[in-house]
C-alpha cells in the first residue's frame, strides 16, 4: 500500500510503497477514508533535529488525525463489524497510570518509557491506505461523513478540551471570549464557542478571508496590527476578555492575549510556537491565569463527534487524493490553505 513517510530530519517526506499492517492482539485494522494533515506533521520533518528536545526518530508513517472503517479485527477483539465507520484518537499512552485511566494519554505518567507518543507520532499513522488502530481508541461516527470528521481527532479535539476546561469564564451573561488565530483550530474553536456558551466571540487573523470565515460562524473580528488590543478592549466596554484562546503561541500572540484580559480572565495557549512572554503583578489583571493545554481525552472527543453529528461543528475541508498527498504538505508549508487538508486514499 501507499504511505506519506517521514524518512529523515528536516527532509520533506516521500510517498513510499509500504506492507500492508496486520492487526495484533487489541488492535483493528482500519481502512482509511480520510486523514488530516497539520502543521504539527510539518514541525515533525522540518523544525526539529536529531536529539533536540521534542524531536521523534524517524521513519514512520505520518497521519495523526484519521477516519476509517473497519478492515480487520486482531485477536480479543469483539465488537466491531466491517465497514462501520470510526474516528481514531490518536494519542497511545501506556493505558495503565492515573492519567491514560482517565482517557487522556496525552498525559501519559510513562511516557519516557513509551516507544511512541501516538498514531502518526512515532508509530505508523493514517497518512496511507490502512492503519492499525487501538480498539480503545475507536470513536465511532454513525452514518455522519468520515472523510470531514477526520480533522476532529486533532483540529476539533484540541480547541475542545481547552474551551471545556475555561467554561467556568464564560458562564453568565455579558462575557467575552477572544480567538487569536483561525487557521483550522481556531475556526472549529469559534464555532464551538458559539454552540456552548453565550459568550461575545472576538476574533482576530492577519487574514481577511479567515477573519470572514469567522464572521460566518458569528464571531466579531478585528483585524490584527498596532491597535488590535485597543479594539478589543473597546468590544468589552474597556474591561477585557473573560477567556483567551491563543491558537498560534507566538511571542506577540501571547502578549496580545495577556493585553486583552480581564480580571479573573483566563488565557489558554494552544499553538504551539514555542512563544515566550513575562509575568509581572503591577501588569497581571488580578487574579488571571495563564495555561496551556495539549489535546484532549477520549472522552472529550466523543462529545467533539456528538457536536459534528448534530451539525454543531463543521471543519472546512479541502481533499487531496493520495497522488497529491505531497502537494497537500507543500501547499500547508506555504500557507495556501483556507481550510483542512484531508488525504482521501481510495478514491
């Protein structure tokens, strides 16, 4: 079968002529109606190198957001019937400590010991014809569209989680939440925060057409530069925001976010930029936090696909076949995207 793999540090990836996996004991094989391609793939082959923190050895097959149906069972497998359609979770924990007990693995307290951190993430991901998935990791997605439920394992679970955990903020009326950047995650996060609270959605791109997008899903935008946090106070009648999503984690993105809040307000960074930015009392609105988050759980992510089946939540999709997987990489590298590609392998 064919398979995007990354075969080196900071070398782009090949389409490889792979085995066909089978499946072990606690595993499905599934055929892949439709994988995700994210900027977190391009970091994997460009930004690091060899030993660097973060960095995972090659080679393996990529593809961290993947749907599919049934193929195949391994053994103590029962349950599952061929051609049901499922949404894989992607990160593989140990599955015994506290946190992978609870669902989220991506918090696994192993995972040094781990061999990989998930699928498309040191062990062979849906970027291909077939995958091999932990039947616990199964989600499944009923009668709704495999191949545009595929960006949710990543691009709709990770905004879930981060909104889930600040909804505390946004309880009550008269409350604002602020989006800062809306490639994919950010413009699932505005339409989740439109379905689960009442807050004011404030968004804010260096785009236009994101920025429309946004609005399209009932965000108010401000366009980025030198009085974008004077904007954004000003939707809030000077008092700030009560939650911030910061979906590219950049230096000035954080420090836009941190400008913007409320006393009381929480910040959640969720790209991953590698930004850095300083604490200071006299400069804090009292007590305000800063937080990160990465991913989600099992359970989150089964809402996340109960939200897309009730029409709540639709990820923009632009498919690629498996001949113009490579294309779809190049094409997010230079960021001539508007929405997720999504590799659809049998076409």
């Amino acid at each position: 079968m064919r398979a995007v793999v990354f075969t080196d540090f900071q070398t782009f990836p090949s389409l490889t002529e792979v085995e066909r996996p089978v499946p072990g004991p606690g595993e499905v094989l599934l055929k892949v109606a439709g994988s995700g391609a994210c900027h977190s793939d391009v970091a994997i082959y460009e930004d690091f190198a060899e030993g660097t923190p973060g960095a995972i050895a090659p080679g393996f097959t990529l593809g961290h957001e993947v749907s599919g149906w049934i193929e195949e069972t391994g053994p103590g497998v029962h349950g599952f019937t061929k051609g049901e359609a499922f949404l894989a979770y992607g990160p593989i924990g140990c599955g015994h400590c506290k946190a992978c007990s609870r669902g989220q693995d991506t918090y696994c307290e192993n995972v040094a010991s781990m061999p990989y951190l998930g699928i498309g993430l040191g062990r062979d991901g849906g970027m291909a014809e077939y995958v091999l998935v932990p039947a616990r990791n199964l989600v499944p997605l009923g009668d709704a569209d495999p191949v545009d439920a595929a960006p949710l394992s990543d691009a709709g679970l990770t905004p879930y989680h981060a909104i889930k955990n600040a909804l505390p903020n946004l309880a009550g009326g008269g409350r604002f939440a602020l989006v800062i950047g809306l490639g994919g995650l950010g413009q699932v996060a505005v339409q989740i925060l439109t379905a689960l609270t009442g807050a004011t959605v404030i968004a804010t791109d260096m785009k236009d057409d994101a920025m429309r997008r946004a609005e399209a899903n009932g965000a108010v935008t401000v366009p980025g530069g030198e009085n974008q946090v004077a904007a954004i106070r000003e939707l809030t009648g000077g008092r700030g925001v009560d939650a911030a999503f910061d979906f590219v984690g950049a230096t000035p993105t954080i420090k836009t976010a941190q400008a913007s809040m409320a006393q009381g307000g929480r910040l959640t960074v969720v790209g991953i930029a590698n930004g850095v930015t300083e604490w200071s009392f006299f400069t804090t609105p009292y007590e305000s936090t800063i937080s990160n988050t990465y991913w989600g759980t099992i359970a989150d992510l089964h809402e996340v696909v109960a939200m897309y089946r009730a029409g709540q939540i639709r990820p923009e999709v632009e498919r690629y076949s498996m001949d113009d997987a490579l294309e779809a990489y190049r094409k997010l590298e230079s960021g001539q995207l508007s929405g997720r590609a999504v590799v659809v392998p049998h076409v």
